[in-house]
C-alpha cells in the first residue's frame, strides 16, 4: 500500500471541501493516486450537488465585467444564504461566470451551462459550478445575464 502524506490529504481536502477523514479515505482507496482520488470525490460531490439543486436558492449576487470597453456582461447567480454570498469562494465563482459569459455566445442559460468552461475547456461550466455547490454546501444557480457587444444593434 502506498504511503499517504498529511500534505495530500490537505490538498484533496481543500479542491473538494471534504472532511480530513473522507480525503484520506479517498486516497487509501485510490492506493495513493491523488488523481484518482480526486476524481472519485468530484464524482461524490457531483452527486451531492445533484442533489442539492431541488433547493431554493433566492440569496446571491449580481456581478459584472467589462472586457475591454468593448464587450460587458450582468449576471445573477444565486445561493441560499446570504452568508455564502459573501464568502470570497462565491465571488469568485461568480467572476469566473462573468467571464465566461463574456467569452461565449451562448444566448441563454442552458446553452451558456453546457459550454465548454473558458478557464478549463476540459469541463463545462456547468460542472465547475457544481464542484462549488460540493465545496460550499449550498444549490448554485445561474439565474440569468445580459451581455452587450459595443455597435451590435439588437
């Protein structure tokens, strides 16, 4: 059996917002393999995340960017408590939204959900969301934006 270091279990904790205890469970089942672990519990915290969206989510925040004069987005993500909303994991989640959805051309929430994620085209944005809905124990919801592009006539 491979030997499992205080500093993975720490790190393994940290990206998934697990408990000591289930980090190093999941690096002992995974033999050592900090990747393996980390996707099993992404894989966990998708499940709860899934589970966790059948719940109201009325708190949250409404955040903007501009990306260089030209192009500016209003987006509304919320959460359930204010107290999440204003933890410093939120926000930026919420600026990672803005942009994306300045990136994209998505024209609605659903299409802007099942992107490819501009920071980590190797997940959709979608996903990235419900890996803070793991992280932070609350249901995450991209409640809707607006993006204007400079001279674009509706």
């Amino acid at each position: 059996m491979a030997k499992i270091s205080i500093e993975d279990i720490r790190k393994l904790r940290e990206m998934t917002g697990v408990g000591l205890t289930d980090a190093k469970l999941a690096l002992v089942k995974a033999n050592g393999d900090f990747d393996k672990a980390l996707a099993s519990m992404r894989e966990k915290g998708l499940t709860k995340a899934e589970k966790r969206a059948e719940r109201e989510a009325r708190s949250g925040l409404i955040a903007s960017y501009v990306h260089d004069g030209r192009i500016g987005v209003l987006v509304e993500v919320n959460c359930e408590t204010d107290f999440v909303a204003k933890t410093a994991e939120f926000q930026e989640l919420v600026k990672d939204i803005c942009l994306h959805t300045a990136a994209s051309d998505a024209e609605n929430v659903e299409s802007l959900l099942t992107q490819p994620f501009v920071k980590n085209p190797d997940q959709t944005l979608s996903d990235y969301i419900k890996e803070f809905i793991a992280k932070l124990g609350e249901n995450i919801v991209v409640r809707r934006f607006e993006r204007y592009i400079l001279g674009e006539v509706e």
